[in-house]
C-alpha cells in the first residue's frame, strides 16, 4: 500500500511533542510491513537539519493557489532515520516557517492551511496517487476538504484520507477568510453546522472539526480517550460532531519505536541495558545523569517529569510533586518547555528558587538527548495529567524500567495499571495511579510509590521488570492502522 502522511511534525526533525513520535514510528512501523510511506512536512528555519541525510531540492516550481495569486514553493526530499520526507519551502514574504517557531503565531491557521493546500499540489503536481493520505491535528484538518472538493475534479479521484485527532485542546478555530484564502469558495455551503462552522462560535470555522467530517475514517490514540471525547468535556465542544460520524471513528493505542526508545541499543545513553540483564546498569545510569545535573550521588529515588509545561500536563501537581518528592527523600529531575511565557518563567523562578538544592534538578528547554538519560537513570516519572490523549511518556518510561505515577486518564489509564489496587494479575501491575486531580491524589499515589522503593525494594523491581516486560511497539496499532486503511480503500 501507498501512504502519505501529511504533517506538521515528523521526529526528530521537526518534533514539539508526541505527535512527531508518532508520525515516525508509525511511518516506520508501516514501512517495514512492506509498505510505501511518504512524509510532507513543512521546511522550518528551525528544524533539526542535521537529522536530514542528503537533502536535496527535488521540485523548484510549485505555484500554489492562495488568495488571490500563487505561491512560489521549492520541495526538498531527504531521509530522516531512513524515512522519506518531502519539505515545501513557500517563497512568499509572510515567511511562514520561517520564524524561529514551529507554533505560537496569530496566523497559524493561515501557515498550517497554506501548508495543506501546497501539499495537495504538490502530489497533484507530481502524480503522486496513494491510497491513503494520513493528516494529524488541525494543522491538516483541511486537506480532506481541498482533496474533495477540489483536487478530485482535477483527477485525483483515488486517495482515501485518515484522520487523527492527537489532541482536541487545539482545535485550529479561525475566520472564514481562510476558506476563501484556500480556494474553497461558497462560504455559505462550508459554514454549515454539519461542515466546518466552529459548535461554539458560530462565525468561526474549525479545522479539526473539518477532519472529522470530512475524512473516510478518523481515529485518535487510545480507547479511553476514544470514549472521553464522545462522551465528556474532554472533546471541547466536538462529542457531538464524533457522536454523529461515531461509524467512522475509533481508538488506537499509540505505539513507541523501539529502534527509538529501548535501553538495549540506546546510543544517548552511557550502559545499555534489558529486562534480564540486571539492574546494575540501570543504576549507573543513575550515577550518569547525577554526574551530568550535578545531583549528589545519595541513597535516593530520582523522581522525574519530562514533557510540555502546559495545563494539560496538571502545572501545579508538577510543582506539587517536585516539593513533595524532595520532602519525602527523593531526589527531584524536569525536563520541559512551554511556549507560553508565564508557564515558563514560572518554571524558571522554580529554577532559581532551587539552585543551590543538589537533589534538584529543572532544565527548561527541549533536549531530545538528554530526554533519553533521563528516562534511563530515574526511578519514576510523573504524569499528574488533567486530561491525556495517550501519553508517549510512561511508555517510554515502562521501556526504561521508570515506574510510571500518573493519573487515571485517557491513554494512561490504558497502559499503566496500579500496583495495590488494579485489577490485573500482580505480574501485569507495573506502576501507581490516582483518579483525583488534586495534590492529595497525587501525593497518595507518589507517598506509594516511594514507600514501596525504601521499604520494600523487591516488590519495587518486580514492578519495574513487570513494566519492562510490557509490548507497548507499533507492532499492533501497526496492523491496526492497515486495516483501517484496507477498509477504506476498498469501500
Ligand atoms: N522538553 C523536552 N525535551 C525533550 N523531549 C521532550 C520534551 N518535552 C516533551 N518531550 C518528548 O515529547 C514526547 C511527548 O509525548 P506526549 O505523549 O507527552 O505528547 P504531547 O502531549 O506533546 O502530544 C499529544 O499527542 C501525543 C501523540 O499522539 C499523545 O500521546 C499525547 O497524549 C497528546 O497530548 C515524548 O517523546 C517526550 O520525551
């Protein structure tokens, strides 16, 4: 089969968070099932050139219509880590990928649609007819729009599109000059509540919204979140518009690379390790990320938290869970970033607050490297999240022998199951959950935790092997997303 996924990120070339791992893991997982896998991305400023091996411009006139006028764009191709990535480079003075950023402008929407439509003509222009075009997030949300409405009476009569909703915060809620911007004419027809008219603004459109209508199957990253968001707030705004097209739509558990994320080859890392090969090497990587953050070297657990400083992710539990931790003998390690300012500077003023603290550790700012130590050389890792599509992080964490405390939610309420009161067979238990979103949830869940590693280290291992233990690959929502695939392309 013939895949194209169209966007906004791709791992570790032009990475924010998890949908970025997802894009390459699953690229690569459908890849080494025998299939054609192209990826169109965006040619950032500031993307990770030096993970593109031999890049080349393939395609130098690439006029997209926008507005009124075209759009001069130049198409590279080069291989990141072996898969195929086309990057389109508009020629236009808005600059659009060209601001230091990947998100975060007032006209992201205009970037994102602009990128959508220049994708399509791009594979119009160069007769590329796959069977199945794979968008992500509202960034792409328009390309099943433009790809019906307009390229499949210009010939491209064959693609089928799959849809994956990665996160309903973000919603890409914008003017309808963007319809007219992407050459979609007759606003009156798209500004149907049954089309893109935003369910809460109703003289806005919302280009997730116009995924879900618009593409043959939709899916988002785990059971769990599948159902929140058809059946609580969780979708903002958009259960009703799922519940309509619910035939179409499903949860797929997200895989891990294991090429990516595996103690066992991970070359970031200093002593590579496995589930039966000790636990020895574990701790020396302890010993490493303590050398590399000037932590001491103590008789203590490293508790540690890595992802996006946003709302989401709980802000305050996090702050909680770094004062409760070095209250209660533990060392305490952050690795995140947000791009808003306040979130930041609040995390920063933490920082300083903490320095002189040699159990301490807060690196704000993004390092795909040290993310890898990190994972490695902790005990456990906190995910006090509000709300969680999947969650890569205690995945990855499982991997690494990190024991996962996290809150019952969405994808972590499908991969993490609580040591002392799940349901599961003791051997299937690999970390600790708490269901309510408030410091004393977490704190029952870590005071657990860290009970469990100073009183009865054992048991503790046992979760770690336990967790280790767990399949967490692209090997079955691989074949899942083929089936998905087949079905649409035979319908
Ligand atoms: N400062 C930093 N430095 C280095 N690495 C960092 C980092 N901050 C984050 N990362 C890395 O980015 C990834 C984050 O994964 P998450 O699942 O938390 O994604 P996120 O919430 O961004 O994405 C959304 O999409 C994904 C994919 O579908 C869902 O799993 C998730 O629930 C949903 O919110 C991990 O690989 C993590 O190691």
């Amino acid at each position: 089969m013939y895949i194209v996924m169209v966007t906004a990120e791709c791992a570790p070339v032009a990475k924010v968070g998890g949908l970025a791992d997802v894009v390459y893991g699953l690229a690569h997982e459908l890849e080494i099932r025998g299939n054609d896998v192209e990826i169109i991305l965006p040619k950032y400023d500031c993307m990770r050139h030096d993970q593109i091996y031999g890049m080349q411009k393939i395609f130098n006139d690439l006029w997209v219509p926008f507005y009124d006028r075209r759009i001069h764009c130049s198409v590279f191709f080069g291989f990141v880590h072996g898969r195929k990535c086309f990057f389109i480079e508009p020629h236009s003075e808005k600059n659009f990928f060209n601001r230091g950023v990947y998100y975060g402008h007032q006209d992201d929407p205009e970037r994102f649609t602009f990128f959508s439509r220049a994708a399509l003509e791009f594979m119009f222009k160069t007769g590329k007819s796959p069977d199945v075009i794979h968008c992500h997030d509202w960034q792409t949300g328009i390309v099943p729009v433009l790809l019906f409405d307009i390229y499949k009476n210009l010939g491209m009569t064959h693609p089928r599109v799959c849809f994956t909703l990665h996160n309903l915060k973000h919603q890409g809620v914008t003017g309808g000059f963007i319809l007219n911007a992407v050459g979609l004419g007759r606003a009156e027809h798209y500004f149907h509540h049954d089309r893109l008219r935003d369910n809460f603004y109703p003289g806005a459109i919302n280009l997730m919204k116009a995924g879900i209508v618009y593409s043959n199957f939709v899916t988002t990253v785990s059971p769990s979140y599948a159902w929140e968001i058809q059946n609580t707030s969780l979708s903002y705004g958009l259960g009703q518009t799922l519940n309509t097209h619910a035939q179409k739509f499903g949860g797929v558990l997200n895989g891990i690379d294991y090429d990516v994320w595996n103690p066992a080859i991970d070359r970031h890392i200093p002593h590579r390790y496995a589930v039966n090969t000790g636990q020895e090497k574990k701790y020396k990587n302890k010993e490493a990320l303590r050398n590399r953050l000037l932590l001491r070297q103590d008789y203590k657990p490293i508790v540690a938290y890595i992802g996006r400083l946003d709302h989401q992710k709980g802000v305050d539990l996090i702050r909680d869970s770094i004062f409760y931790s070095l209250a209660n003998g533990c060392q305490f390690v952050l690795l995140g970033s947000s791009p808003d300012h306040g979130i930041n500077n609040y995390f920063l003023s933490l920082k300083r607050q903490l320095n002189d603290n040699p159990d301490c550790h807060l690196e704000i700012g993004f390092d795909e490297e040290l993310s890898h130590l990190i994972y490695a050389g902790s005990d456990m890792i906190v995910l006090p999240s509000l709300f969680e599509p999947c969650g890569l992080t205690q995945m990855i964490a499982l991997k690494y022998g990190t024991v996962p405390v996290v809150r019952a939610t969405g994808g972590l309420r499908d991969t993490v199951f609580d040591a002392d009161y799940s349901s599961r067979p003791y051997h299937e238990r690999n970390g600790y959950v708490f269901n309510d979103f408030n410091f004393k949830g977490l704190e029952s869940a870590l005071h657990r935790a860290i009970g469990m590693w100073y009183a009865y280290p054992q048991h503790f291992r046992e979760l770690i092997v336990n967790g280790m233990r767990y399949d967490f690959s692209w090997n079955h929502p691989g074949r899942h997303y083929l089936n998905i695939y087949e079905y649409i392309r035979d319908k």
